[in-house]
C-alpha cells in the first residue's frame, strides 16, 4: 500500500526562554490595537503580566483587555465579541492556559462576523461552515498541556443535563503567531502543572497510537514522549526548574500538532462527552481517565491480536520511560502502564468520583462518547468497565 497522509499548517513559532519579548514587534507587523486576552490570576500576577499595560503603552499601542475565568462557552465568546467590535483591533493576542486560548482563538475568528459563535459549532451550529475569515491571532500558553497554540480549533462548551464541548474550526484559525517562552510557565500552579502534563502525554501518546497517524506525527509525538519522561515529575517538584519548563512547553507544542494531524483516542473521546456534562478542567478529566484507558486499551489488543503494530507501539513506548535494557516488549507495555498509573497517584491526581462523576452518570456519559482512532474499537459495555475503573 503507498503511503499518503497530509499535515495542517503550523504557526509562525518563536520558542525559548525570553522570547516573550518578541510580543511587541509581533503586534505591530498587524497594526497598533490589541485585543488581549487572558485569564483572571496566574498571569496577571506575574512579573511580566503586571508589567505588560505599560509596555504596550510604552510600545505606542493601544489595547483593551477580556479576562477569562473559566472554560470558554458560547456565551462568553458572544459577549466578548460584543464588548469589543467597537475597538476594531487589529490582532488578538490570547495569553494564557488552554481554555484562555481557545477563548482568543474564537474571538478572533467571530469579530468580523459578529453571529453568534454557537452557529459555527461542529454539531451543534446551524450554518455549515465558517467562512474563515478572522483578526489576526497571536498565541502565547502559560501553561503546557493543550496545544492549542498549534491548533486549528477552539474547543467550546455548554454545561449541563444536555450540554456539549465542540470545536469551531477552520485551517485559517491556527494561530497566526504562536509564542512559546517557557518563563511564562514558572508561575503555573503545581496541580494545573501536573493535569495539564498529563494531558500533553496521553494527547502525544494517543496521536502515536491513532490508527490516523503517519511518519512524521509518529516522529514528533516520540520527541515529545521523551520529553515528558524526562521532565514532567521535575516541573512537578520544582517549578522554577527551565530545563524542565522548556521540556514540557516543547511537549505541549508537539502535542498539538500530532492531534490535530494523527487524531486522538478513548481518553479524549470520553473527555469531550464529561466535559460538556460537568464543570470539570479539560486535563483533569484526561489525568483521570489515562490509566484505565490504556490498561484496558492494552488489554483488548493482546486479546484479539488484531493490532499488534500498536502493541510495538506501546513497547517502545514503554522503552522511552523506562531505564531497563534488553526486556521483552510485554515488559515495557506493563511498565508504561504501571507508570502512568503511579504518576497519576504521586501527582495526585483525583479520580472520577473525586470530582463528582458517579456510576449513575456513566450511561449517559458513553452514549455520547467516541474511541474512533484508538488502536481497538470498544464497545459500549466495554467503556463502561474503563469508567468503572476509573472512578
């Protein structure tokens, strides 16, 4: 068979420690009015986000300012849409974690139109299709875990008995410039660093394991990999370790590129269905799934031996985190998966029914759910278990 696959554009990338700096030439190679966008807290209170008013001032550049407090829905966006036309600004520049991100990324795709954004969304929207036109986007994380600096589509929800998480999307929304300085992760909380790792990992993990994926997210999902197993527990412990910050900005980078060019598995497959029924933070719901999905992913396959190109996989998968030599490829399979679950316990990361996800929600739950790239198919009852033994 020949080999054919195609990969989606990627940013305009500035990656290193520092590179914050290039914000101001950034924006003006757009116009002189930023939107920005970020979160309520974390970088506000740092050093750079204090300082940044002023030296936009400074720059010549005016700005006004939407603050995001929680996971984006369709709603906020509309109202910041509203709130803002009147600036006719000339770029967006979203900084901060996933959902402040994806929030940037669908202002920015929604000012010119000025609809409702709920219209445009996979599923759930009303008209086919944007038509891609947008402001400028510049993208800058704070924390390491969605990729959606390097991505395509924001992720949007509704919460609630009949609530949603779905994409707006199109190729023109990929950032126009994306901003990685791994100084901006210094002040990332420890559980925020620990969930959104965690879902950097099972994003890489799942892309490399997609029946979707090809040589080249293959390639970058296994420089991500060994990445994160160098350096996920060390940003952990110490924060303000930059070895381990640069490490894990760098995984999250690669990590969104594989997905959006390879797709993702069962973990993100029930994360996209719980995320629109509980108010629950994205890496959360992946930290907590990782576990049993890949135990019983795992399981399936030496079952029905159907994939065993995915247990290679897995293998040197195992190989990457493991310091043994010259074990069985069963071996490093069992120590990947015995891995994952022992970081998700020292990290602390809560377990389904921590937050609130009970067998009573689990029906509900895999009736919306898909696990169309993982390696095997599951059948329903089948997810059931993965649910049970997550919680």
């Amino acid at each position: 068979m020949s080999l054919s696959f195609t990969i989606a554009r990627t940013p305009q990338l500035y990656f290193g420690a520092g590179k914050f700096s290039t914000l101001f030439s950034a924006i003006r190679s757009f116009g002189k009015n930023v939107l920005l966008v970020t979160g309520a807290r974390s970088f506000l209170t740092s050093e750079s986000g204090r300082e940044l008013p002023d030296k936009l001032r400074q720059s010549g550049l005016a700005f006004e300012h939407v603050i995001i407090s929680k996971e984006p829905t369709p709603e906020i966006i509309d109202q910041a849409v509203r709130r803002s036309i009147s600036f006719h600004c000339d770029v967006v520049v979203a900084i901060g974690g996933g959902s402040v991100l994806d929030a940037g990324k669908a202002i920015s795709a929604m000012l010119l139109l000025n609809e409702p954004v709920k219209d445009y969304l996979e599923g759930v929207g009303t008209k086919p299709s944007h038509p891609g036109i947008k402001v400028p986007f510049i993208a800058i994380p704070t924390t390491s875990g969605t990729g959606s600096e390097a991505t395509k589509n924001a992720v949007l929800s509704e919460i609630g008995e009949n609530g949603y998480k779905r994409s707006l999307r199109h190729n023109n929304f990929v950032p126009d410039i994306a901003i990685l300085d791994p100084l901006l992760t210094i002040n990332c909380p420890q559980t925020i660093t620990a969930s959104s790792g965690m879902d950097a990992f099972t994003q890489l993990f799942e892309s490399y394991l997609s029946t979707t994926a090809n040589p080249i997210t293959d390639s970058l999902a296994v420089e991500g990999l060994v990445r994160v197993s160098k350096s996920l527990r060390k940003a952990f412990a110490d924060g303000a370790n930059t070895e381990a910050r640069t490490d894990m900005s760098l995984a999250s980078y690669l990590s969104g590129i594989t997905l959006a060019n390879a797709g993702l598995g069962l973990v993100h497959g029930f994360a996209s269905s719980i995320g629109g029924f509980f108010d629950i933070s994205h890496g959360v719901i992946c930290s907590s799934l990782m576990p049993a999905c890949n135990r019983f992913t795992v399981k399936k396959l030496r079952e029905r031996r159907t994939n065993d190109a995915a247990l290679v996989k897995y293998a040197n998968a195992g190989k990457i985190f493991s310091d043994a030599t010259n074990k069985s490829d069963d071996y490093y399979i069992d120590y990947l998966i015995d891995l994952i679950d022992n970081w998700t316990n020292t990290m602390k990361i809560p377990r389904l029914r921590d937050v609130g996800v009970l067998p009573e929600h689990f029906k509900k739950i895999v009736d919306v759910a898909d696990n169309k790239n993982n390696p095997v198919a599951l059948e329903k009852d089948e997810m059931m278990e993965v649910l049970e033994e997550s919680s």
